[in-house]
C-alpha cells in the first residue's frame, strides 16, 4: 500500500491526529510518500521526517497519470476535500480523522482493499 500524504494543512499544520495516522500506516508497513504541489516542499519534509527523498513526490492528478491505477496512490491524506481530482484510490481529509483509538477500525479495510465509505 501506498499512502500519500500532503504537507501544507495536513502534516504541517494538521495536529496530532495526521502525526498519529502517518504513524500507525508507517506501523502497518506502508509505503510513505510526501507529496506535495511544490516538489520542493515535499522534498524538505521528507528530510525532517527522516525519509529518503525517494518518499517526496509532486502531486499528480488522474489525468496527469492517464487513469493508470498503477500510478495511483492507494491512499492519499490532504487537508483539502476538493482535492479529489489527484491520483489516489481513496482520501482521508484532516477534517474527517478519527480519533486514534478508532484508526484500525477505520481505516484498517482500506490495507485489505476495503472502502473508506
């Protein structure tokens, strides 16, 4: 599983309920990627949060990777529920978190293909 999450608004400024998530998807052996729509930043994140820069990526939409769900993030995490146009199987926003008691029952179906509702 791939889980991408956004920096501005969500792991800059998100609060301790996304520093949790990143945690317990890093825990379940997910594949971290920063993401960002300036590389840059996601770049520098990655750094801070002791990732290799291979986990920093510019943000893609589903047009920008022609529908092909390979390309796809399995999860993305943003702050911004417009952002339903970028490549991403399934979205959590900030505003929609769980508390971190509740995360395996949550979000756990999304690591075993199920739905977010």
């Amino acid at each position: 599983m791939v889980v991408a999450f956004d920096v501005s608004g969500t792991l800059r400024g998100g609060g301790f309920r996304v520093e949790e998530l990143f945690k317990w998807f890093q825990s379940k052996g997910c594949e971290m990627v920063i993401w960002s729509n300036e590389f840059t930043w996601a770049l520098d994140e990655a750094k801070q949060m002791g990732l290799s820069t291979d986990n920093a990526r510019r943000k893609i939409t589903k047009y920008d990777a022609d529908n092909e769900l390979s390309r796809f993030m399995d999860i993305a995490v943003d702050d911004d529920p417009r952002s339903t146009h970028l490549a991403a199987k399934h979205f959590i926003f900030v505003n929609k978190i769980v508390h971190p008691s509740k995360f395996e029952e949550t979000y756990g179906p999304l690591l075993t293909g199920g739905s977010n509702g």
